[in-house]
C-alpha cells in the first residue's frame, strides 16, 4: 500500500453518530465546545460569514474553555476567500517580552513568567478587519453576557479544574474564579467569571483596549507587581501577523496549513512526502507495519522541524533543505522496517491543551483555526481584577539558553528565547482544496501529536475511503522524536499489534485520549460536520 490521496475518498459523506456529527446544506460550524458552536451558528444565521463566525466561537471558546483558550493566549487562522479565491493565515502567535526574565535552565516557568504577550485579540481583530462583515461589537459581546451568567460545568472540565488547583497551578486571583472558597466546581455547578465578562465588554468596544487601553495597562501593572517583565511596551508593539500559508501538493490534492512558526505544517509536509515512497504493508492502519512505518517518518519530519523551524522574523527558514528530495530520501532510506529508531532520551514536550474551530458559510468561505493558551489553563496566572488567564508560551521555546540579566548571545538555534520573538507552535489548521476549492476543513488540539493525528485522519479518510466521523473516531498512536515510547489510546489496540510494535523495538505507553479534532467535509451536495467524540465539541448547521 502506498500513499495516494483519491477524490472518491474525500466525497463519501460520513454517517450520522450522534450528537458530534451534522450533515447540512449551506454552511456548518464544529468547534471544541457545544457553546461555540452555538455562538458561530447565530452569527451565521444572522447574515455572517466563515471569519464572522470563528471571530464568535473563540471569544465564547475563551469563557467556556479557559482550559485550552483563552484572551490571554494566541493562536492561527487559514482562511478561504471564496471572491478573491485565495487563502491567508493570521499569525496572532504570543510574542516573548522586551524584556526577558533572567531564568535557569531547570525546569519550566511558572505564574506570570511563563506568559508571552498574548495575541488573541489583535489576531481575531486583525481577521476582522481583513475577512470580517458583521460590526466587531456584536462578536464579542455574546462572549461577555455568556460570562457574566456563566455555564453549568461538565464532568470532564470540572475534572481540569480539580486537577490544576490540586496541583497548586492557579495564583489566588485564578483559584477565586475556578474554586471559589477552595472548593473546584462539581458536573452540575455554574460557573461565573464576572470580571472576565467586563473586560470583553471593553473589548467589545474596541480591540486596542488590549494595546495601550485600560487592560493593557492593568495586566502590565498586574505583571510588575508579580515581579513579572511583561509590560505596557509589550502590548503597544504587539502585531499580529497576515502571512502566507504552507501549501502542499498530495496527489491530485493542495494541503494549505499553518506556516511557521508552526512547525506542525512543516512537518505535515515532510511526513507526507517521506511516506509517499514507503511500502506501508496491506495490513492497513491499525497493523504493526503501517503504525511503525508512518511513525519512523512523522518522527524524522519533527527532528527537522523542531531544529530549523522558528519565528521567520528572526531566522531563514530552510524549507529547501528540510523538503529537498535528497533529504527525504535520506530519511526514507534511513527507515529500518524491522527495528525502530532509538531516540535521545529528551522530555516529551508540547501542551496537549488547544481548541480548534472550523466554520463554512453558504458563499463558500472557510475558517480553518487553532487557539491556545500554552498549557492547560496557561500559566495559571490571571492578571488582577481583569478576569483574563494569560498563557504559559515561554515554555515553548525549545532551546535551553542561559540567559544573564534577561539577554541572550547570538547565534541562537531558531526556537530559543529572544526578545519579542514567537516560540513555535505544532499547531496545523488545514484546509483541503480540489480542483481549487475546499473540500476538507480540519484542525487539532494534541501538542506534538497534531501532525501525526491530522496525517492519520487524511489518509484513512482519502486513501481508505473511511467517512470522515469513522477516520476522526478511530484509534490513535504518536511518538516523537524526543522518545522511545509509543502514546497509544488505552484498550483501543489490539494486544497482537501491540506485542508486534514491542517486537520492533518500540516502548509503548498509554494514555486516556490522544488529541481533538474538528473538520467539515464539503461534498457536492452537503455538507459534514464532525467533532471529536474524545472532547467536548459540537456540531451544527444550516
């Protein structure tokens, strides 16, 4: 079996599996939380388009999903102009402080020296400019009322809650708002953020509120105060980025996904290309061969990746030499495929705590983006009376630089810490065109394994012929290139394939859930939305 994308594959309409999937006609709206959903489907429903619409479900997504968005935070947009024909990606990736706090190389930064300036807001004011139609107000202000009455939580968010505050991640502001009195919210229990409320009403008034307003100006006062360097400066020269995205050729098939400083659409890119001359065997996905096979090649497009890719603004990204056909041939040849690849013995790194929005409207515009905070709840750390849970993006830069007195000596490897540079992100929004128009919107919360999960969605799905529900329901398996062990979704694998991957040489591990996916399959004749039933997503339409 060898890598092939087919039209036949993408345009069978996936069945209906409950409440994570919606088949429409016109438009349709997944997002990681049922919330969301409902905020893009009214904006589309009251004339809005794709970017309107995803402009909504992450503003909501920031109040009911403060686990995995947030204002504080960043994140990337691909989206689809169907009048001008022609795709852009929105970089709103946090920026480093000026001003770097002088750290040691143990361990990771926590509170408010783990946050970057966030790019949330000048990224989804940008898109609005840009792509927008409806007025900024009627798109933030949904998000405010939804804060100040608050939501009954469910069982798997209280759990997050539970979890960070036993784990003492929340500063005293952040613990007032998620356990009030030191008790976390049980399934059932509202949960209210009015200070957070107040402030995307300001924000609703005016996006440069988070420039040199009254909440840059808090939050940068809040940081002093908590000998943190992120300040007014900061905020004022914050920009958020129109970029263009990676494009790839598969096939008959054009991949577009997140340039850097995504590393995941580079290594999308290489992982596709490495596969595309392997022999993965006709025992299909879930057989030993094609797990350790598509692996070894998702593993060495990541080594590439995480040494050469960074923020473009401060170093040449080699896209020459990571996707040279020398290079993978290289890899492809280096694939023992009988025995796996030991691995340095590094830390496995990447937050798993993201949410990813997909929206298509009836004029055939497409938003494809990834929001996050870096880390579950981010840095825990919530700047004063603002409500707003900054992120924990310091922690993403890879490279371990001694720093003396907040400055670095050059030449740095491309993702360490400089000042107002943007750590890379594995984040790989994605849009799927044929014959130059969308047929696949797709994105994923999953850290490290974003590209491995997405590359498993494509091929099931596009080779395979599995309807879409089917390909995103499907068990899961990553590893990267920092570890010898295999992530495998627990009970979900056969004992068989397991013992035959051990046999490899591969350790395996296991793990509740891997990853969550978001995706609308554009057919002829309607229209699929699916949300992962491993999350908290919903689907809707019209």
């Amino acid at each position: 079996m060898r890598l092939a994308l087919t039209l036949a594959g993408l345009l069978v309409a996936a069945p209906l599996l409950g409440g994570g999937t919606s088949t429409t006609k016109n438009a349709a709206v997944a997002t990681s939380s049922r919330f969301s959903t409902s905020a893009a489907l009214t904006v589309l429903r009251d004339g809005g388009n794709a970017a309107d619409a995803a402009i909504a479900a992450a503003f909501v997504l920031a109040v009911a999903r403060p686990d995995a968005a947030g204002v504080g935070g960043g994140g990337f947009l691909v989206y689809y102009d169907r009048e001008s024909n022609s795709t852009w990606m929105v970089d709103f990736r946090e920026a480093a402080p000026a001003k770097l706090a002088t750290t040691s190389k143990d361990g990771p930064l926590t509170g408010v020296s783990a946050s970057a300036t966030p790019g949330f807001v000048p990224g989804l004011a940008l898109a609005h400019k840009r792509f927008g139609s409806k007025p900024w107000k009627d798109l933030v202000l949904p998000a405010s009322r939804f804060a100040e009455t608050g939501f009954p939580v469910d069982d798997p968010f209280a759990e997050s809650i539970a979890k960070a505050y036993a784990a003492e991640h929340f500063d005293t502001d952040a613990a007032a708002i998620f356990a009030p009195g030191g008790k976390p919210p049980v399934a059932g229990e509202r949960l209210v953020q009015k200070d957070l409320g107040s402030s995307l009403a300001k924000i609703a008034r005016g996006a440069d509120v988070l420039r040199d307003g009254s909440l840059a100006v808090r939050i940068s006062s809040a940081s002093a105060k908590s000998a943190g360097t992120l300040a007014l400066r900061d905020f004022r020269e914050y920009a958020a980025e129109i970029r263009a995205p990676l494009s790839v050729q598969a096939g008959a098939y054009t991949l577009v996904t997140a340039s850097p400083p995504s590393t995941g659409g580079v290594t999308l890119a290489s992982t596709l290309a490495i596969m595309n001359g392997l022999d993965l065997g006709q025992g299909g996905p879930e057989s030993a061969r094609f797990v350790h096979l598509v692996t070894e090649a998702g593993r060495r497009a990541m080594f590439d990746a995480r040494r050469h890719v960074g923020d473009p603004a401060y170093s040449r990204i080699a896209f020459d030499q990571m996707l040279s056909p020398g290079r993978l041939r290289f890899w492809r040849e280096s694939i023992d495929p009988a025995r796996a690849t030991p691995s340095r013995n590094l830390p496995l790194s990447g937050s798993l705590h993201t949410s990813h929005v997909a929206v298509v409207d009836a004029k055939g515009n497409a938003a494809s983006m990834t929001v996050s905070l870096s880390g579950e709840f981010g840095s825990g750390w919530v700047a004063g009376d603002t409500g707003i849970l900054l992120n924990g993006a310091m922690n993403d830069f890879r490279a371990k630089v001694d720093l003396v007195e907040g400055e670095t000596t050059p030449p740095l490897p491309p993702n360490a810490a400089e000042p107002k540079k943007r750590p890379a992100s594995p984040a790989s929004p994605c849009i799927l065109f044929f014959d130059g128009l969308p047929r696949l919107v797709i994105g994923a919360a999953g850290g490290d394994a974003i590209p491995q999960v997405l590359l498993a969605i494509l091929f099931r799905h596009t080779t395979l012929k599995q309807p879409l529900a089917d390909a995103i329901a499907a068990p899961r398996i990553f590893q990267t290139d920092l570890t010898d062990q295999l992530a495998c979704e627990k009970g979900r694998w056969t004992d068989e394939t397991l013992e035959a991957l051990r046999k490899l040489g591969h350790g395996v591990e296991f793990r509740e859930s891997i990853g969550e996916v978001n995706a609308i399959l554009i057919g002829k004749s309607e229209i699929v939305a699916v949300a992962d039933p491993r999350g908290q997503g919903a689907t809707g339409g019209n």
